[in-house]
C-alpha cells in the first residue's frame, strides 16, 4: 500500500512536470541538460521532467519603464533635471534570456547615458522646442544597442524638464518681457491702422464731396442750358406768331398805329427827362419812322419800292 502511494505520487510529480499551459501573449524558454533546446508558445506543452526545464519566462506585451530623474548640462553650461519613460517589447525571447543578464537595467543606464549625450549638444532653449528631436535620438541609439537583447525600443518620451530656479526666474522675466512687447507691438499697430482708416476716410469723402460738387456744377450748367435753349424757343415762338399776325389781315395798320404810340410814349419819356420840350421838327418824321418800322417788319430796306 505504501508502495502505491509512493507511486502515485511520482507520476503525480511526473505529469505536473511534464504538462505546461503557457498563457497568451508569453514566451516560455526551455533548456535541456543546462543548453537552450526551445521556445514554448502559448497554449499546452510538454518537457521531459528531470531532463528539461523552463528557465526563463517572458512577457511579450509592451513594457513601460521609467527612467529615474537625472541631471544633464546643456551646450551653454546649464544644469537641467530630466526624466522619462521607454516603452519597450521582448521581441526574441532567446536573446532576451542569454543576451543580457539584466536588458532591463541594461536599457536604463543606456537610456541615461545617450539623453545625456543629446542634451549635451544642445543650448538650453533648444531643449524646450526640440524634445521630439531628443526623443527621436535616445529611441534611434537604444533600439540599435537592444537588438543584440531580442528587445525593441518601441518610443521614449520626456515627462519633465526642470532647470535651476534662478534660471526659471529669468526665463519668466523673458517671458514677461517678450508679451509686454507683443502687447506694445500690438497697441502700436492698432493706432497705426486707426489712423490710417481716418486718412482714408477723410480722403473718400473729399472725393465724394469733390464729385457732388462737380455734379452739382453740371446739373446748374445744364438747367441753364435748358433756360437758355427755352427762352430762345419763346422767343422764336413770338416771332414766328408777330409775323403770322402782321400778314393776318389788318396786321399791318395795327403794327403801324402800335409803332406810331411807341414813338409819341419816346418823345413823352424824354420830355418827362428834360427841362427842354422835344417835339418833331417836322411830324412826316413820325410818319417816315413808321414807315420804316414797317419796311423792317416786311424783311425791305428802307426807300426799297
């Protein structure tokens, strides 16, 4: 009986050693005699207990690291406190396991190392506006070194930037400095455009009063035109009625006796001017001028037959 119960529990022994259900998303690498023999993928596997055994066991997701906060000089002599986070995959689970004795302290120091080697070549302004160049960089090196220990350097961010505190104080006094004169700038600009929507306003309504003046100026020419060209047609109009009424019958003895009362309303006139009484030398010369009043009206000379 109890050399069932031995045996029952050697093959218990057995079958636990025998049977290995990896899970999704690792790596399980297996050694034979103390040698590298194979790589278990997820789902249920088999080794030969006593004679093979699982060394390592890998995590194939994406790793964040942190970096510890270090303190790197700049180009210009400036101390500047940086830390940051690597995000890395174990993409060779058997380099992962005999290419490095540590690859995760191995990806740390060498992360330190090569972001101070960037900052080191850059002014302290630069490392403000150029932290994806940086990244970039400590990516690009840390990826081409962890190769050789099956892992790959996926990004590496920076999470803070800190530099002294008296160097802080003077890049705020900048800052201050610099939107004081964006605001100066500003107001400046914004005088300058008011006055010239000022000039150019004043100029527009010079020219619209220039051009209202000089319609102005056509539209009295042209009425005057109007009263010119009206006063002629009057005019023309009673001639032309004068001369249809003298050659209407009795037309003539009635223009004859309106010229004979024009001349004695002229001789009255003058006498009324002067002291002296004005009368006709001769009273044919009343009858002469109206007679040559008449000749004129019919388009004759004078003495004409």
């Amino acid at each position: 009986m109890e050399v069932a119960l031995i045996i029952a529990v050697i093959a218990a022994l057995f079958v636990i050693r025998t049977i290995k259900i990896v899970p999704q998303q690792h790596a399980w690498v297996v050694e034979k005699l103390g040698k590298y023999d194979r790589t278990l993928t997820p789902g249920l596997k088999f080794v030969v207990p006593f004679i093979e055994r699982v060394a390592y066991k890998h995590s194939l997701k994406e790793v964040p690291l942190d970096v510890p906060s270090q303190v790197c000089i700049t180009k210009d002599n400036t101390q500047l406190q940086v830390d940051g986070i690597i995000y890395f995959q174990v993409t060779d689970p058997m380099r992962a396991s005999y290419g490095s004795s540590n690859y995760i302290s191995a990806i740390t120091q060498l992360a330190q190392t090569l972001l101070r080697s960037v900052i080191g070549k850059m002014e302290l302004d630069k490392t403000f506006e150029e932290r994806d160049h940086i990244n970039m960089s400590v990516v690009a090196a840390l990826d081409e070194a962890a190769s050789n220990w099956g892992v790959k350097v996926l990004r590496y961010e920076i999470k803070d930037l800190t530099p002294p505190a008296a160097i802080l104080h003077s890049m705020q006094a900048q800052i201050t400095a610099e939107r004081e004169k964006r605001a100066l700038i500003a107001a400046s600009e914004g005088r300058k455009q008011e006055q010239i929507n000022i000039a150019t306003g004043e100029r527009e309504a010079s020219i619209a009063r220039s051009e209202g003046q000089r319609q102005a100026e056509i539209n009295k020419a042209q009425g005057e035109a109007a009263a010119i060209i009206a006063v002629a047609d009057a005019t023309a109009e009673a001639i032309r009625k004068i001369a249809e009424a003298i050659r209407s019958p009795g037309g003539e003895q009635a223009v004859q006796l309106k010229v004979a009362e024009k001349a004695v309303e002229a001789y009255a006139h003058l006498a009324q001017k002067n002291n002296t009484m004005i009368v006709p030398g001769n009273m044919t010369e009343v009858s002469a001028l109206i007679g040559t009043a008449m000749a004129l009206m019919k388009g004759k000379a004078p003495g004409a037959a």
